[in-house]
C-alpha cells in the first residue's frame, strides 16, 4: 500500500488546466481577460493556456465570443443541457411571481422536498437546503461531529470536498502548502492501484488504519466522508459494493459515513440516482448541489430526523437563500426533465458506448492505461507508454489543450492529474459521444510518444 | 461597562419569533405546515406562532394564500421591491443565454465586477464573488487569518455574520449552548448603553480590552469583524464616525478590519451605499450579500490584491456558482434599478419621515425607550414603561404577532430581543411608511402596560 499522505503536491488539481497568469501577458488593455485579472487578481482560476470567452450555451453545446462551437465533456452542473428550456422556463416564472427564505411556508419548496425525498432512503428523510455543495458539506461535517462527538474525519488521499474553511480541511487537493489539520487522515481512493484486487477489504482496513492513526492523536472520528465516484481522485466506480464494508468500520468505531453526491448525484452514474446506490450502502447523510437545479445555486443536506435534531440543539441552521421559491422551482423541473427525456438511462446507454469506444481506442494506444467509469462519468488514465506506474501529467494537460483546439471542453483529475475526467451533460447523444472519441483519438495521433 | 459575554443566551434571537413546533399542532395530516414538519424537522425556522403560507410579492407587498396582502417591513434581500421586472427580465434573458462557472471568460462577471468596484473604495480592487454572505465572511476570516498570522477574532456580543462552522464561531447570537471558540472575543456593540456618551473612544477601549483578552490566551488578533449597523446587535448608527478608532486599535495590534455589508450594503443606510462610508473608514476587507442580487442568491467579498494573492499562495479560492453570468445580470439589474430609481436618496427621505414618526410615537408610549437608525434600517426599543434598563421581549414578541394581524411583517433584534428590527425594500413610500407606524401605534394601544 502507498504511505499515507497528508501533505499537499506542488500543484493542486484544480489548477491542472489552469491559465498561468504569472506566465502570460494578461492580454491587451481593456481587453476581457486584462480586466478579469484586475477585478479577481489571484484568485481568478481560469481553464486553459489561452482562456475561452464563451457567449451562449444550449444542450451539449457551448459558443464562443469568436464564432467557435464547443461540444461540453466538462460540465456537470447544466445536466440537463445548458439552458434547457423547461428549467428556464420554470426560474422566469417563479422569479416573477415570488422569491423569498422559508420562515415563511412557500408551496414550491415544499413540493420539491416531497419530489427529492423520493429519490432517497426513507431513512433520511430531512432535507436541509443550502446555496452550495460547499455549504452542504460544511453543514454534514458539523451534523457528524454533534452526534458523535468526535472531530475526526477520514477521506481520500484527493479528496475534493469545497472550499469554506472546514470542508478545505477535508479537501487534500485544494491544498497549495501546508499540511492538513490532524484531525484529518487520508486513504487511497478505492479501485487506485493502492488495494489491487481486494478494493471493498482493502479500503475498509485502510479506513480501519486512518481510525486508529486518528486515535493515536487521540482523535474520535465523526466521520467517512466519500465523493461515492471518487470524481477527484480519478473517478473510481467498480466494484459495485466496495463501499459498504468501510461504511461498517466507519461506524464500528463511531463515526457515521457521509455520501457527498454533489458530483455523482442526479443519475450520472446511470445505474442509480444516486452514486453510494451502486455500492448497496446507506449513508447517514447523504450532499448534494451542483447538477442539483442546473446551475441555479443550490445544495442539500439529507439526514434522519434524529441527527438534525440533534445538532438543532447547539445551533441550528438557517440558510436566507437555501430552498427559495425559484431554487425550488428550478430544481423541480430539474426532476421533470430527468423523468421525462429518460436521462438516467441515457447516462447508462451512451456511457456504456462512450466507454465501449475508449476502451478500442486503449487497446490501440499503450498511453491509455486505464478507462473506467459508469454512466456520463468516466475517467481515462494518461501515461508513460504501457507503464500505468508512470503517470504522464504533462501529456494530460497537452491533450486537454488539444481537444480545446478541436472545439471540446474536458478536464482533468486524480492524484497525479494524470485521469481525464469525462462528464458531459446527461442528454449526450451516442453520435456527440463519438465527436469526442474522435477528437481524443485525433489528439493523441498529433502527439506521438516521444 | 457590562462584562464580557461568552456565553450564548437560552434563546437565540433568530428564534425570537419562531414557529414553536414543540408547542403546537403541527397542522391537519397532508397540510403545508405537516409537510414542512416532515420535510425539515428540527432544522425548520418558521415565524410566527400562526405561519404565513405566501403566494406572491411585488414591491413593498407580500401575498399570502388567505388572500392578504402584507407590507413587508422585514425582507431586506427583495431591497429594490420583491419581483422587481428589471431585475426578473434579466434573470430570464440570462438564464436563457448562458449560465456557467467563471473558469471560461464571460462579458457579463466583468461588466457587474466593474460596476461594483464603482462603489467600493479604489484599494479593495479584487472582488470573489460567492454565493451567499456567510460563504463571503467565511472567506474574510481565511485571507485575515493568512494575511496576519493570527487566529483571533473581535466580534460584537450579538453579532451574527452567517451559518458555516467557521462563521457560526464568531456569530454569538446563533449558539443555543455551549461556548464560543477560545480564539473569539466579544465587546458591547458601540452605541449600546455601555459606553456612554464616548461611543468611539469606549469602543476602541473594548476592543483593546478584547485584544488583550486574546493574548493572555495566547491568541493573535486576525481581525475586528462588524456589521457596520449592528443589525443583530440591535441596530446601531450613530454617531457617525464611531468605527473609526476601533479599525486604527486592531490594526496597531496587528489585526485587519472587516466590515461585514451584507446587511447596510448596497444604499440602505441612506446616507451612502455602504454602512463603513458612514464612519470615514477604509476597511482591510468588505463582505457583501442578501440584497445584492435581489434574491438570486450572491455574495462576494472585496480586498486588496496583496490579501488576495497572500491568500492564494497557500488554497486560493473557487466557486462552482459564484459570480455565474445570471447572478452577475441580476446584480447589474439591481444596480440599474437603485440608480434609476434613486433608491439610496429614497432609503434617506423615507427613512427621516419614519424616524421622525416612530420618535412622535415614542414621546407618547413611554415602552417606546429607544428610536436609532439610518435610512431604511431602524431599530425601536421596547422596555418597561420608562426604564431602557428593563428589556421586555415578551411585548416584543406579542408586537411582532399583533403587527403580523395587522397585516405588516416584521422581525426583532438584539441581545434582549426586545428591539423591532424595521427594514423595509428601499422602494418604500412614505404612505407606506405610515401604513407600519399607524399599525403599530395601534398595535401597542391594543396591549395597554400591566
């Protein structure tokens, strides 16, 4: 097994793709990017060596200020395709007509909730509703430290969780320097070369190894928490069921497990609304956000009564913005246009394609050590020829530009940044699908092994 | 002086006018009111002892599904007029168009970003845009904390800056029980009856005091953080000039001074568009939130380059919604509409003919001990008759519900609870304006002293 790490890389993962700044003129003066970098300064992230103006955006597609078209392999928020008719159909008319917090009652929210809570175990049947994954998050940890009373928290080595304070603390990529608080410990990510073909036992004895490094600091764990695709870490989905058993150990040692769906959540994954579905497992809570109303802000919380209760006895949580009208509104016709258009399947069926066809390209390329995924989530591994030891950032960034200059956005993740991260909206068509494949394959034939 | 609060009160005063579901009938089976029950449990805020189901807003009015139409006189997020169609027009065209994350350049960030700074002092000319205001005080305390080395915070006794773990720890009217963190220190807010006639100098002095405090527990100050009108603390504006020698005492100890705008942002006080300009201060950091988008849902936080590159080096900050094209239309809309309409200009009239009347009213109801505020946000105590020394939340309580029967909403405010907390949208008329004084004069008669 890798060492357990708990110190940051050099370049976080978030900032595989990014435009330098530092390294590049900030364009002429006046000019959208020499303002950009002036109102944000460093805090400014933007994709790719030569930034993109994008203008508009429908289904799969993305337009650029210069004409360009750009087929959307990135964007996991519009999930239903950009702009989608219904959604802004439903955010125009409730905008209009009422958009207020809920210490009022408010129909809208309500007939949401009752909408979501079908989706999950009956179990969890308090849903409390924020602006941002971030915010669900943050609140999940709070939730999990009350009722145990511990502090600990176990994730993965590239975990990424938000970016308020705590839930940085628990995102080992967003990490620039420094170390993580020691209240935190790490494990490699399920289905990484790390627990070769034992995933489900050798994650549970490596979450079983955090517990115990924990109480050698003499921390309690609050909890597991897992993007249940591992989305960060390199998108790692099979073997269903690997999750459960470290879910046991989890709670053998009194802490709860903790599903952050906010990036598999929503029928991504095809087989399941919800990602920890595949692996047979409840959660004790389970986030959510960003596919949640297609790009309108909005995030959740679902627990047991009694877990919300508890924590509602320290503090309690009030969010002005969380489960508004128009949140609500957006994120009922979210649902509408999952059931009506079948998106979960189209997830599963044009996944199964889109990997079908990576996979013949894998065969035919010894740079491509690793395809794997379910549904519109999938990861493909970039290497040294034939050698999945030698990731190969580098060529992951060149051919994230090079796709850029074959008009499709995509994005990388894992450990290394070495793992294209391929996630498309839910209404790809086999034939869009293909457009990318083709595109891949164009790319890596431009880039010969040196 | 009173002494130094740390720990919380029974009740906190979000709840001050709370929905007691303990205490009542949770509604007839399949009501809105059971529903809620069922879909938030413990974590559902209501007010009212009799809950308001609203079906629609549009300027300074609320609609509920009995019919009545109520003067809202609490919503501070809807400060151009709830439903404004400037800003619903926007919303609808952007969300049409495109809606996606800042890491592509788009028109529509840069031109509100440019707008915005417009209003800010010129060294704050980094903004971060957020989603809401505790995601933007969040932020606040990291780059104070990277930018000072230090971890302490000075807050106000009945301070409220937002809902995150970090936030929720220098929010002392939020804690039920429990303590404060030990790097937090408050002080009596300025204005309070604990300083006198020397708001400015007894401010400062508490805050030295509170620094002091810190370093006996080995904490460095990062930062004095204020709402710059003191809302929770019970509303407090004058005399003008009052933070001042605060922000000059945290800076010689090596603190920044954060002014938190999310409540007297964006013209409300009248006399400018920001609470600080009141106090011919130039804070280190600037939070900003509830109304800047007229409810989609917005926060940001300002600083200077330096802040934010120092920040940077060590996480660096991005936001999957924050800053989207649509929340940057719908805060241009909001801009268009306070300078077409002249909302700030209108906030200062309207407000000088309101205090004006709720001091006449004062001079006859010796309950009424304390008029204070700017523009639209006023505070009023309600005291035993003639004794400002004894706070009575219990009348507060019953005004708010009677004033609730006379079809206006309102809420309360301050460390006793016992201070209506009136904060109308901007566009308020002065018929309006009486509307709420007649209400409440009435309100009161109708609840003679015991």
């Amino acid at each position: 097994m890798e060492p357990n790490v708990r110190t940051p890389r050099a370049r976080p993962i978030l900032d595989m793709n990014a435009y330098d700044a530092a390294g590049a003129a900030a364009g002429p003066a006046g000019s959208l990017l020499a303002r950009r970098q002036a109102n944000i300064g460093a805090a400014s992230v933007l994709f790719y060596r030569e930034p993109i103006e994008m203008v508009s955006a429908r289904g799969c597609w993305m337009e650029a200020a210069d004409g360009r078209r750009y087929l959307d392999f990135y964007n996991n928020v519009p999930s239903v395709g950009h702009a989608h008719p219904h959604v802004v159909e439903a955010i125009a008319r409730q905008v209009s007509v009422l958009n207020i917090h809920t210490r009022y009652l408010n129909r809208w929210t309500e007939d949401y909730l009752d909408r979501l809570k079908a989706t999950l175990p009956a179990a969890l049947s308090n849903v409390v509703l924020t602006c941002t994954g971030s915010e669900a998050n943050d609140l999940a940890m709070r939730i999990a430290t009350e009722a145990t009373g511990g502090q600990g928290f176990v994730v993965t080595e590239a975990a990424y969780h938000g970016n308020t304070l705590a839930v940085t603390g628990i995102s080992p990529s967003a990490l620039k320097r420094g170390a993580l608080p020691t209240t935190v410990e790490t494990v490699p990510a399920p289905g990484s070369a790390a627990y070769g073909n034992d995933v489900a036992g050798g994650f549970r004895a490596a979450v079983e190894g955090a517990v115990q490094r924990l109480a050698g600091r003499g921390v309690a764990p609050a909890a597991l928490i897992c993007d249940s695709i591992f989305s960060s870490d390199g998108v790692f989905a099979d073997p269903p069921g690997f999750l459960a058993p470290a879910a046991q150990a989890i709670r053998a040692a009194g802490g709860l497990f903790i599903a952050d769906e906010v990036q598999p959540g929503f029928a991504r994954t095809g087989a399941a609304f919800w990602g920890f579905a595949r692996h047979a497992v409840t959660p004790d809570i389970v986030t959510m956000g960003k596919p949640m109303a297609n790009g309108y802000p909005m995030g959740g919380v679902a627990a047991s009564p009694d877990l919300v209760a508890r924590f509602c006895e320290t503090v309690g949580y009030f969010n002005t913005f969380g489960g508004n009208p128009v949140a609500a509104a957006a994120g009922l016709a979210v649902l509408d246009v999952m059931e009506a258009e079948g998106l979960q399947e189209n997830a599963r069926v044009v996944g199964v394609h889109v990997l079908d066809r990576l996979r013949a390209l894998s065969a035919q390329d010894p740079r491509i050590t690793g395809v794997r995924g379910a549904g519109l989530f999938i990861g493909v591994d970039l290497c040294r020829p034939g050698d999945p030891g030698q990731p190969d950032p580098e060529l992951t960034t060149t051919v994230i530009n090079g796709l850029r200059d074959r008009c499709v956005l995509i994005g990388a993740a894992g450990r290394y940044g070495h793992t294209l991260k391929v996630r498309p909206p839910l209404c790809l068509t086999r034939e869009e699908g293909d457009l990318f494949v083709d595109a891949l394959a164009d790319t890596l034939a431009s880039q010969p092994p040196a």
